[in-house]
C-alpha cells in the first residue's frame, strides 16, 4: 500500500524544529532572520511613503538603513562599508554587554525569590517562639501561641518543617485565621538537621516546641531534633528552653536527656489515656480540661500578694473576688491544695485561675458565704463499675491500667475489639484482683455487634480509633469512630438511655459530626496536648502543676455532683460552695449546670465564676474541685513540695522539678509521669 507522503506545512515544521534542535546559534540565526524579514519591509514602506523622502534611491536606501538600526539598536551610521561595519560590532558589544547584565540580575534576583519562597533564609528574631515538625498539633499550638500574644506589642511565631513554606503558610493561616499582632515566619527543611534548624535562631528564642509527627513511629525523630538542637545552640552559649513531646513512654528517658536540665517532656499517649479513664468516670471532664490549657479562658497563674502572708490557705480560697486559689509556689516546687491549715510564707507565691496574669484582685468574699446552705458529706458511692470499650489502638493498655487503678472491686471492664484476645488480656496488669477484663470479638462499626451487647448495664462507653494501617488514608480511624457513634447513637434512643460515652478523635474537625448525646464527651487527643505544650512554654514553671494534675494517683480536676457541697433547690453564693469544698479539703472552681448540659460552646461549663455570683442550685448540677484521687478514700492536701535538696535528678535546672514522689518516678515505663 502506497503512503502518502507528509504535506509541506509539515515538512516545513519538521525543518524548523531539526534546526532549532541545533543549539543557541541556530536560535539567534532565527531570531535575526525573523527581525530582518519584519523590520526592513516595514522602514522601506515609512521612507517611500514619507511627504518629504530622500532623494535618489541611494538616499532612501540610506535611510531605510538608520530606522533598520535604531530599531534593532545597530547604531544606524552610514557611510564608507567600514564605518557601517565598526557601527554594527560596537552596537553588537553593547546589545551582549546590556543583556547579560539584565540576564545576571533577573537571575539573582529570582534565585533569592526562590529562596525566600523555599524558606532558607535565617531569622533575625528575639523573644520568639519556635515550632519543629508538622502534625495536627501544630495549628492548635501555633493558635495558642498567637492568642498569647495578642496583648504584646510585638511578637513572633516560626515554624520549621521538611514541607514546603508557601503550603504551611497557607494551611496555618486558613486554620488559625488572624495573626493579629503576631508575625507568623515559615522555613522549610529538616528539623534534624543542626544547620537547618539554625535558620529559626532558636538561641534567642524564648522557647522552642518539637511537635511529635503524626507517625506514631516518629519519636526517634523527636530525640534526633532535640539532639540537633543541642548542637545548634551549643557554639551560641545559651540554652534555649525547650517543650517536647514523645508518644511511646520507652522514648520518653532518651527524650528528657537530649533536651537538657531546662528541657520539658510530656509523655502524650499516657496524658490522653489519663484523661479518657478520668472522663469515663464523669463525663465533661475534658470541657474542663480544654478550659483550664486555652489561653481564651481562665488559666493557671502564680501571683504574689504580700498581704496574704500569714493567712492560712482556707482563708485565702476566700480571698479573690475574681480568681480561685489552688496551692503555692515554694522552694521546693508547686503544692497543689494544699490543707487549709497551711500558712502562706514570705517567699511563697499562690496558684490561681484567672482570666490573665495581673487580674487576680483581692477581695473579702468571707461574707458571701453561708452555712445554713451547705450539704453534709455524703458517703462515696463504692459498687462495681462496669465500663465498655469499644475498639483498640496503642492507648487501649494504658486507658484500662488508668481506670482500673481507681476502680472499686468487682469492676469489670468489657473490650469488644478485632485485636487477638491475647493482646487484650495482656494489657489487663497482672495482680489486679479488684477488676477484670473481658475480651469480646466483633468489629464495632456492624450494628449486630453492638446489638448483642448488654449496652443498659454499662456505667459508662470508651469509643477508641484504631491506630492507622500502612497505605490507609489518616482519616480513616476517625471515619469508623464515627461510624460507632452513629449505631451507638440509635442504641441510646432504644433502650430510652443516654449513656455517658467517651470518644477519642484524632482531628478536631471531625468534632460536629460526631452523633453524640447531651452525656457524652469527645477527646481530641493532639489538641489537648497542643494546648499543653503551649502553657508550659509560656510559663514553664507551670509544668510540675500539669505534672500533679496529670499524674497517677495524685491531686486532680473532679467533676462530682453539687449536691455534697449545697443543698438543692437553694439560692447559694458561688463563695459558699468554695467554704464547703474547703472543709471537705478540696479547692472549688466552677460548676457545671445540667440545665445547660447540651447548649453549646460552653456546655454548661463555668470556670472561676465571681464568688458572689448567686444561683439556684439543682441535682443534676456538678462543681469542678481539685482535689485527691477520686476512690472513695477521704480527701486531703496534696503532696507537700520536696527541699530542693531531697529532689531527684530529674529537675529543670532552676528549681522546678517535676513535682513528684520518689514512689511515682517511673519515667520511661509507660506508667510515669506525664511531664518531667
């Protein structure tokens, strides 16, 4: 079969592209032909049809020359060949000269475009706050610290990460919003690397966070950027203080050695699990939580009044109009409610709430109080406890180990998960004789496995989310979680029960969509523990507070019902729920009304309301207290603060350790302390 042969046009393209394929000298041949072939037709046309042309066609050929050449910027000169030949080489010299200087500047300048935009420049900041690694936390941390600092005048966030910095900005400003007064600086790179991650100038800083990756696997990556920070600040001869983060507890040692004796390391994983086993006892413990770490409400605060010297602590729980006492500050570390028999030293400073660090105001709120309304002491309720976990992930040991340290015996805690049994009953310590586990198998998002459990009987729900999968999309966890709320959701509206549940999620965007009833309580396990890294970094000292709070065993946020503290259906001052919280020894915080239980945001919450704020109080109401452990067992202070002296090892350098018992330092073993 005969072919037909290519057409002109496209042999004429075929040619043109196979002599451009030869290189710049063909291009410039081109580029010479093309102006030639346009600019010389065009001046013939100007000259012969000018009103007043040369004469001769010699003249016109001379002009149609000049406008060739200032056109082509060929100088234009006419006359013997030679004139016109040394004419064209000066123009030629000075058009090469012209353009590579043009091209040597928009070369430099693009590369420093590109570098800005790559995000390599070194920072020259002061009193800046500095953030290595990327996850979910970071725009919970970044938010706080921009809410920090909307009342200085000048203020400065920088985070570094191996992303690239046009992406983070705009993540960061589409999920924070408004900076306000704060400066918000990206730069890109591995945070593991000492001469990257000098590029944030972490030696002037005045604090530097290291977020754990979203890998559960990445805590060698916390060590090594701690390591590398080290080696970054070393040659400066400053320390920069440092608030990092480790999921696993077996990193947690490695961790607290790179970042140094002013180095701050919360042990995430064991926080969450503390939080989730505290919440399935009374739900809305985590609106306190959130309440007490947001910088946009009441925060811990160490305040200084000379005029309190003297004073025992019980009286100084009624001594802030506006602010609630909680312990002092002394040599040896914070003393969280401590007896109200304790007298306020010269060099002690006290432990409030308050809305920001200079509103605390003194004020006698003694006449406030009334006694006639106080409740007597009701004796704990110590009957079994049965609580129903509905999947399984890394957290699920450490939850159950939490809930069962408290637990009244004959407790029975029922997991109904995929996980292989062993795995379950493994997580169940051995020697705990007062509770049990039970294993069930059955994959929670099928309504028939939910539908096959005794739902009514249980005092209360825990809904986890699996860990992620290799190849599974992040969101995926969340989705079945979701999924579980949803049939949990129709199993309360047929046995006519809104059950207390408590939901882990991973993102906190997925927090409206969760079907959850006015009882129930959702978890965001990194928000949490951004809003705590934040704190510690704007006051470290605030850290062996976080530690107490969140530790084993030790003095806690209670949820407990307001009915032990006044009688219901009376009109009672706030003041007067604080003197009963204190005669039982425990500090009183706010309340949470059940009128108000599902009315968002606040959900019924109120922390550190006025003392003399008077309301009627019902059955359904609770008062935030921070007190004891919550097993039955009688309330008292919290531990005494040791001398410096007896401290451990395990202290920041300046005086603040971790506010612990020798029996609780267990660091790396799961079990320890959440902060160190």
């Amino acid at each position: 079969m005969e072919q037909r042969r290519p057409g002109v046009g496209a042999r004429a393209r075929y040619w043109f592209d196979t002599t451009l394929a030869r290189g710049t000298s063909a291009l410039v041949g081109w580029l010479v032909a093309v102006c030639l072939a346009l600019v010389v037709p065009a001046s013939a046309v100007l000259v012969w049809t000018a009103p007043h042309p040369p004469a001769g066609l010699s003249g016109k050929l001379a002009q149609v020359w000049r406008l060739t050449g200032e056109t082509l910027r060929l100088g234009g000169t006419t006359g013997t060949p030679a004139r016109v030949l040394l004419s064209v080489l000066l123009a030629l010299v000075a058009l090469v000269y012209v353009s590579t200087l043009v091209g040597l500047v928009t070369t430099g300048l693009t590369e420093r475009l590109i570098a800005l935009r790559r995000g390599r420049s070194t920072l020259v900041e002061y009193g800046h706050v500095v953030v290595l690694g990327w996850s979910e936390q970071v725009f919970t941390v970044v938010g706080e610290l921009v809410a920090a600092g909307a009342n200085q005048r000048r203020s400065a966030v920088a985070v570094l990460a191996d992303r690239d910095k046009t992406a983070m900005e705009e993540a960061l400003y589409s999920k924070v919003g408004p900076t306000g007064r704060t400066r918000l600086i990206c730069r890109s790179g591995p945070s593991t690397d000492p001469a990257v991650l000098a590029l944030t100038s972490p030696a002037t800083a005045d604090a530097v966070l290291v977020l754990p990756p979203d890998d559960p696997r990445g805590d060698a990556d916390v060590v090594k950027t701690l390591l590398a920070l080290r080696a970054a600040v070393s040659g400066d001869g400053a320390t920069a203080p440092v608030v990092a983060a480790v999921r696993d507890g077996a990193y947690l040692l490695a961790a607290r050695l790179a970042a140094g004796e002013h180095g701050i390391v919360v042990e995430s994983d064991t926080v969450t699990a503390r939080l989730i086993a505290q919440a399935a006892r009374r739900p809305g413990l985590s609106l306190v939580h959130r309440e007490l770490l947001d910088f946009a409400g009441d925060e811990f605060y160490p305040a200084s009044h000379p005029s309190l010297v003297g004073r025992d602590f019980g009286d100084v729980l009624l001594s802030y109009g506006n602010a609630c006492a909680v312990g002092v500050i002394r040599a040896g570390g914070p003393w969280l409610n401590p007896p109200a028999g304790t007298v306020i030293e010269p060099d002690d400073r006290i432990i409030v709430i308050a809305a920001d660090d200079d509103t605390a105001e003194l004020a006698d709120c003694a006449r406030w109080v009334d006694e006639r309304l106080m409740a007597s002491p009701r004796p704990r309720d110590t009957r079994p406890e049965r609580v129903l976990v509905l999947g399984w992930n890394r957290r699920a040991p450490l939850i159950l180990r939490e809930w069962g340290r408290n637990a009244p015996p004959g407790s029975v805690a029922e997991v109904v998960t995929e996980e292989d049994g062993a795995t379950v009953r493994t997580a169940c310590p051995a020697g705990e004789a007062h509770w049990r586990c039970v294993h069930r198998d059955g994959d929670t998002t099928r309504p028939e496995t939910l539908y096959g459990l005794d739902i009514a009987s249980c005092d209360s729900v825990i809904v986890l989310g699996r860990d992620p999968r290799p190849g599974e999309p992040p969101e995926e966890p969340d989705n079945r979680t979701l999924v579980t709320l949803l049939v949990l959701r129709h199993l309360e509206q047929r046995i006519g029960r809104e059950l207390p549940v408590v939901t882990e999620l991973a993102d906190d965007g997925n927090r409206p969509l969760a079907p959850l009833g006015p009882g129930a309580d959702v978890i965001i396990s990194g928000k949490l523990v951004g809003l705590l890294m934040a704190q510690i970094s704007q006051n470290r000292h605030l850290a062996a507070v976080f530690d107490e709070l969140f530790s084993a065993g030790g003095t806690q946020v209670h949820l407990r019902p307001a009915a032990d503290y006044v009688l219901s259906g009376q009109e009672a001052s706030f003041a007067t729920v604080v003197a009963a919280a204190r005669d039982r020894g425990e500090c009183a915080i706010g309340y949470r009304s059940h009128a108000d239980v599902g009315r968002a945001p606040g959900y019924g919450l109120r922390v550190n309301p006025p003392k003399a704020e008077r309301r009627c109080w019902t059955t359904g109401d609770e008062v935030v207290v921070i007190a004891g452990a919550d097993d039955g067992r009688a309330s008292g202070g919290g531990r005494v603060p040791r001398s410096r002296g007896a401290r451990d090892e395990r202290h920041d350098g300046d005086g603040h350790g971790d506010g612990r018992s020798e029996g609780d330092a267990r660091a790396g073993d799961g079990t320890g302390p959440s902060t160190g």
